[in-house]
C-alpha cells in the first residue's frame, strides 16, 4: 500500500462488567457453615479431652514409637527400593529364567496380603525354628536359632520390605520403559557398557517418572508400618495401644498417632517436592519455583518492586 | 577403513539388507542416498554393531565387526570387546539423542571420563574446545531442552568427536531440523570433512552438501546399493532409471 504508515493508536483498555457467579457465594457460604459446625463440635465436646491428647502428645513412650515407625519406614522403603531395581533390571533381561524369577516374585508377593506376610515372618520360628547356612544336602557352616535372629522388628522390616520390592520393581520398570530407545543407542555407540549405560544415563532419567510413585509408596508406607503391631512390634500405634490399654483414653490416644500420622506425611510431602524438582532438570527450560521463591516473588508483587 | 562384503540383515522376515558390498579409504567422505526403506540407516547401525549382521563380512579399519575369526570359526566378542570396537566409531542420530538430564558440556565430556578414563579436567578442556569449534561456546551449560534443534545436533557432533573417533556415522542428520537450522549442522560437518579430512559416511538428502563434501555418492535401494560415482557423475549424468527418478522427485 502506498499511504504513509499511520502512528498506531493503541486502543482503551477493555473494562467489562464481570459475570455474576452467584453459585460460587452458595458454595463458599456451605463451606463456610460446615467447617464452623465441625470447628465448635471438635471445640466444645468434652470426650475429645484435649488436655489428655496433649499430654501424651511428647510423652516418651509415644516419641519412641514415633522413632519406631521412621525406622521401620525408612528400612523397609531401602530394602524396597533395592529388591524393586534389582527385579526391575531382571524383568528387562534377554534371559528368560532370570526375568521369569523376577515375574514370580512379583506374583507371590503382590498376591497375598501384606498382614499375611507379616503375621507368617512374625511366626517363622514354627516354620523354620533353626536357620543354617551351608551347601544344600551338604554340610551346614552356621547355625542360629530363628527367634534369636527373627525379632518381631526384623519380622516386621522384612515382611514390608519384601513386599515394598514387588510394588517397586513395577515403578521401577515402567520408569526404564519410559526412557527413549535413542538414549541408549547414543550411549552404546560412544561405547558406553551395559552397566554403565543403566547407571550414567537410564535410571537417572527414569527418576523422573520413579520419584513420584515412590514419594507415594513412602506415604503409604509410613501408615502401613502401623499394621506390625499385630507382631507385637512397638510402633507409633502399638504404643499408644499399650498406654490405653491401661488408662482407657482410647479416642485421645489415637488422636495423637494420627496428628504424628499427619505431621510426618506432611514433611514427607515436602521433600517429595524438592525431589521431583531435583530430577526433572533437564526436562524443562526453567525449573519451576520453590513455594518459597513463590511466596516471595507474591510478596515483591505486592508491594510494587 | 571401512570394508563390506555382500552384507545381509533381516529383521523377522523382511530382508532389508540384500548383499551389500562396499569400500570407504581413510580420509573419505561417502554420501548414501536413496528413499526410506531402502535400508541406508540399516547398514550404518550394522557397521556400529548396533545391529548384528546375518550373513556377510563388515569389517572397520581390519577389524571384523562383532566377531573374532579364528581358522574358519566365528566367535562372538565379548560385550567389553564390542564397547571399544564402538568407542572408535562416531555416530550421529536422527533425533541428536543428547542426555537429556546432563547439559551440553557434560554431554560431551561423560563418554571421555567413563569409556576413555580421562581426567575430568582434561576431559572439560577437550570437551570446551570441541563445542568451541561447533559454536557453541557460549551454550556449553544449557540443557538439551533449551537448545534448538540445530544446537543439539552440534553439541552431539561435538559428543562423537570427543571419542576421537577413526570414522564417524551420520543417520540423517538434518532430517529432523527446521529448514533454517540445517545450514548450521552442514557448515559444522563440511568443515569436518574438508579440513580435518575425517572419514565420513553420511546418510543425507542434502544434495548440495553432498556435491560440495562428498568424494563418492551411492544410492540405495531395495537393499542394494544400485549406483555409485562421483557427486559430478552422480548428479549431472546418473546411469539408472530408479536414480534418475529418485533425484528429480527430491531436487
């Protein structure tokens, strides 16, 4: 076109009258009511007994069974992780004996329940009541007696853990999967070995995609840990069992397991987070923020700078 | 340096490797044409080992690909045998194939440290350099994922070349590149072969790039390679009628 290019004229802002959305003001309100009546219910009713919950809310038998259960959740969720890579790369296996052992394991151990497995390692001794390590049908080396070496501890860690590998070999293997072909193939052609490949350039890859299941299993893991007071284990909530037994303050008692229950979960949550940020580099063009940088950069907003 | 003797691979029952017989000296620089299917990117995996041959000989710089011969028995090597064979020859893919989960330098500089056992400073001074002379001296600490296509294909050149590879491997280097980044990674790759004079066997529809590098052209099809000349030859005046209906379908 031939006229002069014309100074653009930048039009007025848009200032449209917003849509009513008068459901939202119902929904809010309903909340609102719901939360207040739970709030003066939880408030007002004597049975809760506060005073009580406090009380044994730091009492040394409920921090030990506290320390207990992070033990136990930490143990079994690295015997897990361990067993779970183990099969995962065994699943993977051009060799079919290897990876069938690792399908059955899976298949045993996913197919009956963790409270099963946990209550036969609790009575192993009437299985088993001699250990002994040697040369099948040949000489033994070492002997122990099974109660000595299986305390309802071990039975509990082990029962758990051993459960833990089955649902971790699958978490495990699918984050392998999902690793492009061409990675491998680009780590080979630099004659990169087999193992060097799977440790340098696959499973720090497939983290991405294992992490957030495994923040989940360690979640899960925490709580299922509570199941080992049927082996007599003293754990968060086999302690507090043994105090109300005594005194009869059931309600409180379990109110106390569970806000330790919820504050642990919570800060396992956290470090989910910090996780996920940590091996999804790469991935992205910028890692995503940290609830504190976001925090700060709401504050600096408001305030203009 | 590279030596093919009536080369066959299957894969089940699709014969995608018909006999395939082939010399490449040092210091050449062979182009392979031919249209998808007709097993280019087939053969170069083979000479990588990163497929395994079915019948036929393939043998880099002597040395047979994959096996041993003693007497007339064959014998597999070992997975440590066929990681070295490898660590001699460069190959650049497709899709650049970078870690993604390392960034630029350290993409180039993994190979070195675990395969070759250099000293990580040696391996970062090397590593620094190589990306210098691809251009991107200034991207050595960006992830693959902030850098265009063409960046990552010259930081997976520079990967290759940090082996010191005796022969590099190219699959279609620039078919996966915006238009207006294949410039870049040709520039990178002529100056490869005139000035380095590297021994090169390239898998490319770029003509102009293979008239102004190549010493040899081949084209493939069905599994054989069907002609072969120089780039003058080849274009100006090719003999075979699949060829001639070949370029003028690309050109």
């Amino acid at each position: 076109m031939a006229s002069e290019p014309a100074e653009p004229v930048r039009p007025d802002e848009i200032k449209a009258i917003p849509v009513r959305r008068p459901g939202r003001w119902v929904a809010a309100a309903l909340i609102l009511y719901l939360s207040a009546a739970l709030g003066k219910s939880v408030a007002t009713n004597p049975r809760f007994e506060w005073g009580i919950i406090g009380h044994y809310f730091t009492s040394s038998r409920v921090l030990q069974g506290l320390v207990t259960t992070l033990e136990l959740t930490a143990l079994c969720m690295a015997i897990g992780i361990v067993i779970g890579i183990l099969l995962a790369v065994m699943r993977l296996s051009p060799n079919p004996l290897v990876s069938a052992t690792s399908w059955l394991y899976i298949w045993f151990f996913r197919g009956t329940p963790v409270l099963v497995q946990i209550l036969f390692w609790g009575y192993i001794s009437a299985l088993y009541p001699r250990l002994s390590l040697g040369i099948p049908f040949g000489p033994q080396f070492v002997h122990f007696t099974a109660n000595s070496v299986i305390s309802p501890f071990v039975a509990g860690m082990l029962a758990l853990g051993l459960n833990e590998g089955a649902y971790m070999a699958e978490i495990v293997r699918a984050g392998i999967i999902s690793v492009e072909e061409g990675q491998t193939e680009a780590a080979q052609s630099l004659g990169m070995t087999r193992l060097q490949t799977m440790r340098r350039i696959v499973l720090p890859q497939a983290m991405r995609v294992i992490v957030p299941p495994t923040g989940n299993e360690t979640i899960s893991m925490l709580k299922t840990t509570s199941l080992v007071s049927v082996i007599a284990v003293t754990d968060l909530l086999y302690s507090v069992e043994l105090i109300y037994a005594v005194n009869y303050r059931t309600i409180p008692l379990l109110i106390v397991a569970s806000i330790w229950y919820l504050i642990v979960t919570t800060l396992l949550s956290f470090g989910q987070y910090y996780l996920e940020r940590y091996f999804g580099r790469g991935t992205a063009r910028e890692l995503p923020q940290t609830p504190l940088q976001r925090l700060l950069r709401t504050l600096s907003i408001r305030h203009g700078v | 340096m590279v030596k093919a003797e009536s080369v066959h691979k299957r894969f089940g029952r699709l014969e995608v490797l018909k006999g395939v017989s082939l010399e490449v000296q040092p210091g050449e620089v062979v182009c392979m044409i031919g249209a998808s299917g007709s097993g280019k990117s087939t053969f170069l995996r083979c000479i990588n080992h990163l497929e395994r041959i079915d019948a036929g000989r393939l043998w880099v710089d002597g040395r047979l690909v994959g096996y041993r011969q003693s007497g007339d028995k064959l014998h597999e090597l070992r997975d440590a045998e066929v990681c070295r064979e490898r660590s001699e020859i460069g190959m650049v893919f497709q899709r650049f194939n970078l870690f993604g989960h390392m960034t630029a330098l350290e993409n180039v500089i993994e190979a070195p440290i675990r395969v070759r056992k250099l000293r990580k400073r040696d391996a970062v001074g090397q590593g620094k350099s190589l990306l210098e002379q691809v251009g991107l001296t200034d991207k050595i600490d960006n992830y693959p994922a902030q850098l265009s296509g063409g960046q990552q294909q010259r930081v997976a050149i520079a990967r290759a070349l940090a082996m010191k590879p005796k022969l590099m491997l190219f699959d279609e280097p620039t078919s996966a590149l915006d238009p207006e980044l294949v410039g870049e990674v040709l520039e990178v790759m002529k100056g490869l072969a005139l000035d380095f004079r590297t021994t090169m066997i390239v898998v490319t529809h770029e003509m102009g790039f293979a008239r102004e590098a190549a010493d040899r052209v081949l084209m493939m099809d069905d599994g054989r390679i069907i002609e072969e000349g120089t780039p003058e030859h080849f274009f100006e005046a090719p003999r075979e009628e699949r060829t001639k209906q070949f370029l003028s379908a690309i050109l």
